[in-house]
C-alpha cells in the first residue's frame, strides 16, 4: 500500500507506535495548522516523506530468496514482530502476498539527500525523514544519511536531528549518520566547500566522539592530516573510519589501514590515483585485501571497466554505494556553500561541468553490476546488504534474510527495473 493519505500517516504512525512526523513536521514549521496557507504544500509533500512499501501482514512468498549467502527458492517467511520468525520451502504460495525476487533491505552507506532537502544545508528532522523515505521509495531499506564538510556547529546540529529523529522513530530505516569531514585534504576535496576544511583538533575530536556518541557510524577522513594518536582516538571511540578525499601516498594509505582502518570512501574518486611509481591509496586498496572498497557505479565517476578491475581484486571486499546527491532525480537545481549544481543527462554537474555528487539509486547500481559490469546477480545483491553491513559492524543487525533478523526486505523483477521496500509487521 502506497502512503499518500493523511489516514496512511495515521496507519504508519501507528506501526511505529509512536506520534505521526506530519505532527511533527506541522509543530516545527506551522505548516499543519488550521487556515495555514502551508498546509498544502505539507500535504504535497507528504508523498515525499512517506512514499514506501508498507505491507502489515505475518507472512511473503518469494520465488526466489537472496539471503546474503546463496539463492534459495520458493520460500514461505514468516514473520513476528517486525523480525524473521521462520524460512520455509513451499512450493505453491498460500494465500499471501507472493514477490519475485526477495533480498535483504538493500543498505547505502553514502546518500547526501532526499528528493528535496541536502541534510548539510537544512541538519532537521524533516531532512533525515525525506532521505529516508526517498530512499525507501527507490528500494533502498537502510541508510546513513551523509554530512558534509561544513562548520562545527553545523555538524552538532546534524548529530541533534539524527539522534531526535532515531529516538521518535526508532522503527525507520536509519542506522546512523556518515560524517564526510571536515578533516579532509584541500586538494582532494572534491565538491565540498573549501571554506570549512580542517585540520582536526583533540578538543574538538572529543567532542564529536562525546555528541556523536551512538550517532556517528562511519567516518570520512584523510589520515594524512591525523596524527596517529587522533586516529586511535576516533577507532577506540568505536566509530568505523573510512579513507577518503584523501592525497596519502602509497605508504600513508597502508600505515592508515595498519592502524585500523579498513574502508575507503568511493573508490577512485577524491583519492591519489595509481601509477607505476606512485601507486596512491588506489595501490594500498589493491594491495590490502582486508580493505573494504565501495564504488559509485554510474558509469560516470569510474568507467565500468574499472569498476570490473575493482571488483576482480577486492573480492569480497567490494560493495556499491550511490553517493547520491538527491534522490529520484527530483531535484534539477541546487545551489549552497559553493555548490552549484544541475541536473543534465541524469547526472549532477556543476557550472564547470565536473560531476558534483551523484544521481543513481542502489537498485541502478545493481542493475549497472549485472549488466555492464558482468557481475552475477547474487553477487551484486551482497554488494548492498551482507557487505556494507559487515564494512560497518552491523551485519548482526541487517544485510541477511535469516530468522532473528529484521522482516524488512527489498524485493525486485527478474529486470532490475522495479525495486521496493517492503516491511513485515
């Protein structure tokens, strides 16, 4: 059932059992009361906030279930509040809902917005609730809405709204926050704004660990601007540390890792690159193979033929992200901080033409692995559930289709054209 109803809201509201965020969303903003010349456009934006799949049943049928190990098929899985009760071969459907294919909710790790909100720009509620349902909408269960470089107290706001909206609505699909800087280097540092990029300091690396405490799950950083006492203070923190706009050397990038990192922040892209006599953190990739490496692949930010070299070296240490600037490509223009941005060919350019973030969703990247990359499609269903998880420490808690685990799902046609979220309670 889609949600685009103020009666849905209630329905979902109540699956939650907690208070609806469109009651929320009119307390913060004014824009549900009475004779408000808001409340329409809040009405309008309700099929932005809640746009998923909702199915309020015990049981699913799926032809073919991807359980993060192997394929198995003709399944029954029932479920019990909210997790996976039993997993049962049947082979003709019940009277339920039955589902070609069925997999783990897919998890992004990196996503930046929602069809409307820049969780930078606006840190709000609103924010994390449009990138979680945008995302939701395009078959994506999980994610870590992404913060970019930006000032300290900007980045204690985001932390704010993410733990207000966590604790409001704990049944959502929002792990975390991805925090990408500010302690990044100027000369990698991509799309984010000059203006705000620095060198950490204990103080405040204290009190990110301090605020962010539960909040913060994966961290972009580039090592070379760390001392190695600030790195082992953010790892025994319990943060997982990604590399990322990044000029370390071959050497830097490996003594990074020897340290505890083991994830990189999109492949190729805002790190030193490989060559024969400075192999760059691409060479330390390629040389650890403890190494997580995810990819945005568009086609765009790497052509398919290294994401093909990548995924043949890394194993299974390579998984798919979208880095998507905004969802659903709803959004055409977009300007804030130095950030000029527009939408052309599906893609996100700035005034200069250069790719500024991207456009895709996980479900077009796993199409793009089977299709243009060759990649097998159990593969590229692991590529966004068991090892994204496993990259972060949460694979006890999603990226499997087993008993114990959530009954959320993202099920899909056998041609990778249509994905949905759908949540068993």
């Amino acid at each position: 059932m889609r949600c685009r109803t103020n009666q849905c809201i209630t329905n979902l509201a109540q699956a939650y059992n907690k208070p609806s965020i469109f009651e929320h969303v009119a307390k913060e903003t004014g824009e549900g009361r009475t004779g408000s010349r808001q409340s329409s456009k809040l009405n309008g934006r309700i099929a932005l906030i809640f746009n998923r799949t909702w199915i309020m049943t015990s049981a699913i049928f799926a032809s073919k279930v991807f359980d993060g190990q192997t394929i198995l098929e003709n399944q029954l899985i029932r479920a019990e509040a909210g997790k996976i009760l039993s997993i049962t071969p049947m082979a003709t459907p019940l009277d339920v809902k039955a589902v070609d294919f069925l997999a783990a909710g897919f998890i992004d790790l990196q996503v930046n917005g929602g069809n409307e909100a820049f969780f930078t720009q606006k840190p709000a509620i609103t924010s994390v609730a449009d990138i979680d349902s945008s995302c939701a909408a395009l078959g994506t269960a999980w994610t870590l809405p992404t913060f970019i470089t930006s000032p300290f107290a900007n980045i204690l706001q985001g932390i704010t709204a993410l733990r207000d909206f966590q604790s409001r609505f704990p049944g959502s699909g929002v792990l975390g926050m991805h925090l990408e800087g500010p302690y990044i280097n100027p000369e990698k540092r991509g799309g984010h704004p000059r203006e705000y990029v620095q060198k950490p300091t204990n103080d405040e690396l204290r009190e990110l660990i301090d605020q962010g405490r539960g909040i913060i799950k994966l961290m972009t950083i580039a090592p070379e601007v760390f001392t190695p006492d600030q790195i082992a203070m953010l790892i025994e923190a319990g943060i997982t540390i990604s590399l990322g706009h990044s000029n370390a050397s071959y050497s830097q990038a490996k003594a990074a890792f020897g340290m505890g990192i083991r994830l990189v922040t999109h492949l190729y892209n805002a790190m030193s690159l490989f060559v024969p006599k400075s192999p760059g953190v691409v060479g330390a990739v390629f040389d650890d193979p403890d190494v997580y490496a995810p990819i945005i692949l568009d086609g765009l930010h790497c052509d398919f033929a290294a994401a093909r070299i990548a995924w043949k070296l890394k194993k299974d240490k390579f998984f798919l992200i979208s880095d998507a600037m905004f969802t659903g490509r709803v959004m055409k223009k977009f300007q804030w901080h130095g950030i000029d941005i527009i939408l052309e060919n599906g893609t996100y350019r700035n005034s200069e033409g250069n790719l500024n973030g991207a456009a895709i969703s996980l479900g077009d990247a796993v199409r793009n692995a089977v299709e243009k990359v060759g990649i097998p499609l159990h593969e590229a269903v692991e590529m966004v559930t068991i090892r994204p998880a496993r990259a972060i420490g949460l694979d006890h808690l999603a990226g499997k289709v087993a008993v114990g685990y959530p009954a959320r799902f993202t099920v899909f046609d056998q041609d990778l054209q249509s994905f949905e979220v759908i949540r068993m309670d």
